[in-house]
C-alpha cells in the first residue's frame, strides 16, 4: 500500500489513526499549492481531488479519510477505534460526525473564504467564512458540555470521534487569528480532554 | 424504538433505508418550520437540532443519519447495505461520503442560502449559494462518469450510497429553479440509475 499526502488535517486523521494501530505505509508526497491534487494523473485516483488516497496493492486506490481509517480498522481490528458492537460504532460515528459536519468542516470553510488561500482557484465569500466562523463557534459548546460529563467524545474510551475533534482543534489553532478568524478555543473540559489526546504517542510530533 | 423525523431529505434517507430491511419503527413528526427542532425538549435528544433522531428502547438516543442506520445495519445485518468485508464497506463509505460531501451538502447550502427559507434563525448568503449550486453541479459529473462505468454507485449492487444520491438527486429536484438553483440534473446515465433506484418498493411513494 501507498498513501498519497499533504501537510493537510485529513491527512493527519489518517496518520493518527495509522500510528494508534502501529500500521506504517510508504507515503507520497503531494504539493496542494502547487496544485498536485487537480493534476490529471491525481484526479485520476481520485476524482474529488482531495487528500489523502490510500493506493492498494492491487493499484485500485481509496479516498475519504474515514473510509480509508474503515479499510485498516478492517486489515488490523486492535486496537478497536471504530466500535465493537451496533450500538457502540452507532455512538461513534454519531460524534464522529458531529465533529465534522457541525466543527471541523465549518472551521476549514470558514478558514478557505476567509484568508483566500486557494482563491487562485476556488470563488471566496468572506462574508460566507464569518457564517461559518460562527456556527464552528457556537457548536464548539456542544463539544464543551459533551466533555463535560465524557471522559472522551463518544464514551469512557479514546475512539475515531476524538482524532477527528481533535485534529480539528490543532487546524482551528494554526488558523487562529488569521483572517479574523476566532471560534473561542479555550474552554475548560476541551482543554482536559485535548491534552489527553494530544499527549498521546499517536498524536505527539505531528 | 422511536424515530422523530420530518419532511427532510435525512429522514428520506433513513425511511428508504429501513423500508429496505423490512423494519417499521413508530413515527414522531417534528415541525421544522415551526422550529420544533430547536425547542428544548428536542435538543435534549439531539444537541445539533436536526432530524431525524432515533429513541432507543432504554430512552437513550441516535442521531446522524448514517450513525441511525448503521445501527440498524447491525440489528438487522439483510439485506446488507453497508458492505460484508473491509474493502467493500470502505468503498462503500467513499461513495456515500463523496455523495454527501461533494453533492448533497452542496445543494443544501445552495438551496438554503438562494431562497432563504430558514431566514429565520440562520444567516443567508446567497453569494455563497451560487458557488455551492456550482460546485454541486460540477462535482455531478463525476457520479455520471461513475454511473457510466458501473452499475451503481460503490460497485454492482444497491447500498447506502444509492440511498444517499438518489435523495440529493430527488431534493435537488423539488428546489431546482428556486432562488435561480440550477445543477443540470439531467444527465444520462444518472437517469439510468435513478430510474433503477426510484423504482424499488422502498423508493416509491415517498
């Protein structure tokens, strides 16, 4: 296998969830500002032109991030990050994707439109980024109350759900500022939890 | 178990995907328009306040679309909607994630921000609307490029993926031509597909 990559949150999902599972697979690099992930042999293994993609050993390729953590959830089943039975995968993937739909993909919209990045090719509405600002903002509390009464996001053990919320933390903090952007990040039962996370092996130099 | 549900696209998702496995679970309707979603009682079932959202028989509660049906996935496993191995569920997740990322979650903003239907409780941008309906309408063009090779959308059979574009197609229909919304929707193999799709007894009717 091969995982095509760049310095990009949802890569470092992946490289997270790799490294809790001890799994280690060559990487290739790929220039986002350059433009790598739109050039025709990329699109070609993925037609969203999105990082990372996961490249099997039978040259069909993989994207989506959660699907790709799916796939070696599957190859190497311990330790356990996806849920054992019904109930618990139905809890993670709940807050899995509460973390991204209602923090982590306002955060990256918010950042895009706000600071222009990719405007050399993407239409950006700054006054769209400071909407979203404003929703990763108030659910951000949704989080804060859920660590409140949860050791971690979706029970009393570290799951997919936390290096999802979690990665999108570290990206709210690089942006922080920049562009005005601003979702309030200090909040008492975040900061516990984060530091757990973040102190983890997995997470530690990334 | 209970389900509290409305007039939505998600619900849809959900409806389709239990009529699919035969099961019926009593039904309690929510007023979006009258923001029954928002009320305090419901958010305590759901901190994101969105339909639908799944009581469990212990007063516990599942929200999240595809978390609600992967639960339901695990109770009752046929026919299987989900994927048998690792690959299969995780090609299955790409094209469901790509369904909803790159289309369903375009036409929804698009939709939102052009008409301002909820303009009450949200802010609208419509600038924002008209490069959400453009990237919905390009990013069809790989579904159709997907749909032009290949049965159905993650491989030679009808999963959750289906289930999820057909939905968006379907949503996408009911709005295009409100607040100038206008994604191209008829393409040929993906009227194949949708033909195919639509027709299934869980399909028809709703």
């Amino acid at each position: 296998m091969k995982l095509y990559e760049a310095e990009s949150p949802n890569a470092l999902r992946v490289w997270v969830f790799m490294a809790e599972k001890g799994i280690e697979i060559p990487r290739v690099p790929v220039d986002l500002f350059k433009g790598g992930n739109l050039a025709e042999d990329y699109v070609a293994k993925n037609p969203m032109g999105r990082v990372p993609v996961l490249e099997l050993d039978d040259g069909s390729y993989l994207s989506e991030s959660v699907a790709i953590c799916r796939y070696l959830e599957g190859l190497q089943p311990e330790p356990n990050l996806f849920g054992h039975d019904a109930l618990e995968m139905a809890q993670i993937e709940m807050w899995n994707r509460r973390a991204e739909i209602n923090f982590f993909g306002n955060v990256a919209m918010a950042f895009r439109n706000l600071t222009g990045i990719f405007k050399d090719r993407e239409t950006c509405v700054p006054e769209w980024g400071k909407v979203a600002a404003e929703e990763a903002r108030s659910k951000l509390g949704v989080f804060e109350a859920r660590l409140g009464e949860s050791a971690y996001l979706a029970g009393d053990r570290f799951t997919i759900a936390d290096i999802t919320l979690a990665v999108a933390i570290r990206f709210a903090e690089r942006v922080q500022g920049m562009g005005n952007f601003d979702v309030e990040l200090a909040r008492p039962h975040i900061e516990r939890w984060l530091g757990a996370v973040t102190t983890r092996p997995s997470f530690v130099d990334r």
